[in-house]
C-alpha cells in the first residue's frame, strides 16, 4: 500500500469512527469513505517558492463560509505547468502555523469537486528554496461537511483555470457555499 492510499484510509477511519469528525450524525451513519481522484504523479509539483514582486508584509483577509474572516500573509508564489497549461499559486502563511497554505479553486470546483474549493498544507521551503506542492493530497475543507465549519474562501488570485484532477472529489451530501 502507497503512503497515499494509508493516508487515505486513515483519514477514512478518521471521518467515520473519531468523535472529533466533521460528519454530521445522519452522514456517519451511512458513510463508506471519500471519493478521490486516482494517484498522478504528474501534480506533483517540485517548484522554486519565489518570493521576488511578491508583497509579504500585506494582510490578506480571506473571508469565511461563516462570514467571519481569517488574516494570512503571502510566502511566495509558485509556477507549474498542467497538461502544457500554465498555472500558478500563492502559498500563504498565517500566525503559529508552520505548513503554508495553499487554498484553491480550479475547473473542477463545484463539478467534479467541491464548490468552494480545496485546501492543501505545503512543508516550508528548504535550503534550495523549493516546495513540493503534492496535489494528490489535496482535500475538502470541512465545511464541505458540515455548516458549522469556518474555512476560508480561496482568494481570486488561486482560482486557476486548468482543471486539478487530484486529491479528494465532491462529497455527496456537501453543503453549498456562493463563492464569487
């Protein structure tokens, strides 16, 4: 079994037996695991973090599906190409995390995944200044769950145009937030 697939299972046993799960009650009752996209090892994304032009002290307020707002700060932005097509993100940083955050909406948002869009956590760069940007593990925040959840609406500037094919799809049964 792939690191993926335990991490998948695992978070499977998580959403369906741990009392801190987001489902609601009716939800866990009939839940048989999440639904992802296959493992493609082509979104996987080994790129520089450039920080050159990018403004690191401005506060960026991500609105909330509750309506409440989180303040990140930008880290650096990242350059990739899916399927010939350009694309970029901004990994943003936020106060005591130490995972950059990278929350995005992209052609599948609100078809073949949730609405609102995903949400990946990203490892710092290293010494080469270099970050992995593993789409495969990328996830439904838990809004997508449950209502009661706060979870940041993905700024414009991460909604991309090419389709990202990895990670976690729609759930059914997801809650719908008007995004944009």
């Amino acid at each position: 079994m792939s690191e993926l697939q335990e991490f998948r299972r695992a978070k499977d046993d998580f959403f369906r037996d741990d009392p801190r799960s987001p489902l609601m009650p009716e939800q866990r009752q009939a839940f048989e695991g999440l639904v992802y996209f296959p493992e493609d090892p082509r979104l996987v994304i080994d790129a520089p973090l450039e920080t050159q032009g990018v403004d690191r002290d401005e506060r960026i307020v991500m609105p909330t599906t509750t309506g409440d707002a989180q303040v990140y700060r930008r880290a650096g932005v990242v350059r990739f190409e899916v399927d010939g097509e350009p694309a970029q993100l901004t990994l943003y940083a936020s106060e005591g995390m130490h995972d950059l955050f990278v929350p995005f909406r992209d052609a599948t948002s609100g078809k073949e995944t949730y609405g609102a869009g995903r949400y990946l956590e990203v490892e710092p760069p290293g010494p080469e200044g270099h970050v992995i940007v593993d789409f495969n593990y990328a996830y439904n925040p838990y809004c997508a769950y449950n209502p009661n959840w706060s979870c940041p609406i993905p700024p414009g500037e991460n909604w991309l145009a090419v389709p990202i094919r990895a990670g976690e799809r729609s759930f059914p049964g997801a809650y719908r937030v008007h995004v944009g």
